[in-house]
C-alpha cells in the first residue's frame, strides 16, 4: 500500500485551524446545540455536526453511550477524504462514547491474537515507523502497530511491547474491480481522550499523519464541553 508523504504543518495553519474549530463549537446558538453526558463530563454538540444517519461500522450503543459526528472536509483539509466505489467524497465521520478501564487492553489482546494466526504475515514499513500484521496472504485485512525499533519482529514482541494503531481493510468489491474508484483500503482507529473514547475511520493513505488527525478531533471533541 503507498502512502503519501507527510505534508508540512506550519505553527501558523495549525493556529488558524484552532481559531476556526473554536469559533464552530462557541458561537452555534443554543437551539442548535445537543447535550450528551459521556464519562461524567458534558458535551454541547451543534447539531449540524450530529450523524443523524451514522454508518454501519460505528459502535451499536452509541445512542446511549455517546455520538457519532462529521467533521467538515475544510476543518481537516490536509487529509486525503475517503471515497466510495464510485469516486465520490464521504463524509469524515468520528465517534465519542465512555471510556472504560479494560477497554485498550482488551482491543490489544484480541489484536495481538490476529498476528499468531496461521497465514498471518508480519512486515516492517519502517517509511512510517510501524508494523503490518497482515492476517493472510490475500493482505486484505492487517493491523497497523507501533512497535520499538529494538524489538524485534514477531507476534510475542506485538503481545509484550506493541501498541496498536489502526484496523485496516480493502473494501469488499474493490479487489482486482478494475473499475474500483473509490478508496484503496480504509483504517479505523480508537484513543483516548481525557477520560472519554474517541474513534474513526479514514482513507489508509493518512496513516503517516495520524498523530496530527488524533490531536485534530481532540481539539474539536474538547471544545465542545459545556461551560456549566
């Protein structure tokens, strides 16, 4: 899979990007706004934000436990925007819900599993700093890790010292479709965010810059808790 490169973030666009994300959080009127409280903190949503119709792959139980939202291409313009079989833009869609204490350390294990299966595939990008666990040869399904340089490459080292950042996959009808337009593979990925989970999904091409992305929608989640 190629990755674009990095491109440059200058102090002064990351500062213009805040101002912006504040004033869409500050300024919605108070009949726009949607109030979720999410691991004992408040959040005033605008509601031209909310995903009314969010995707399938968002967590079930977010209607109880949190919210799916979009993120207008123009909030986040430097990242390359998925795209449906047919070439068309799709929304950028995010997703807040609580945070539970065995909830990384749980993904971690079942992920680890992955690598020990038979057929899966290990491959060092050292390009991007991270490991690919593919689950087969087909290479359709792998996980993204980070993992120390001094480790060496192997399931166990994934197990005892990785961590992992991304689930990603080709989308299905996209393998050898020549007519295939849409995006070549989609990453999905969770964090947490000052005591709440924070995911979403993205063209596997922005894997080189997730730590910006990450640092983005904190921005924007964090902006929205209530002031009362």
């Amino acid at each position: 899979m190629g990755v674009v490169s990095e491109l440059p973030i200058t102090k002064a666009l990351a500062c213009a990007l805040g101002c912006l994300l504040t004033a869409w959080a500050v300024h919605a009127s108070d009949r726009d706004i949607e109030r979720f409280n999410i691991g004992g903190t408040a959040f005033c949503v605008p509601g031209t934000v909310i995903a009314e119709e969010p995707p399938g792959w968002l967590p079930k139980d977010l209607p109880r436990d949190g919210f799916g939202f979009y993120v207008p291409q123009d909030q986040i313009s430097q990242i390359i925007p998925q795209r449906d079989k047919l070439g068309r833009v799709q929304e950028f869609t995010a997703y807040v819900s609580s945070r539970t204490p065995k909830t990384a350390d749980a993904l971690r294990r079942v992920l680890a599993e992955r690598a020990r299966a038979p057929g899966a595939i290990l491959k060092r990008l050292k390009s991007l700093h991270l490991v690919f666990a593919y689950e087969s040869k087909q290479g359709d399904h792998w996980v993204a890790w980070k993992l120390p340089k001094s480790a060496a490459l192997s399931a166990d080292a994934l197990a005892e010292s990785g961590t992992p950042i991304a689930t990603c996959s080709m989308p299905s009808g996209s393998i050898r479709n020549p007519s295939w337009k849409g995006s070549a593979a989609v990453c999905r990925r969770t964090l947490d965010a000052d005591g709440i989970r924070l995911g979403y999904s993205v063209d596997a091409e922005n894997l080189d810059r997730y730590e910006w992305l990450d640092g983005r929608l904190k921005d924007i989640v964090l902006n929205w808790r209530c002031a009362v």
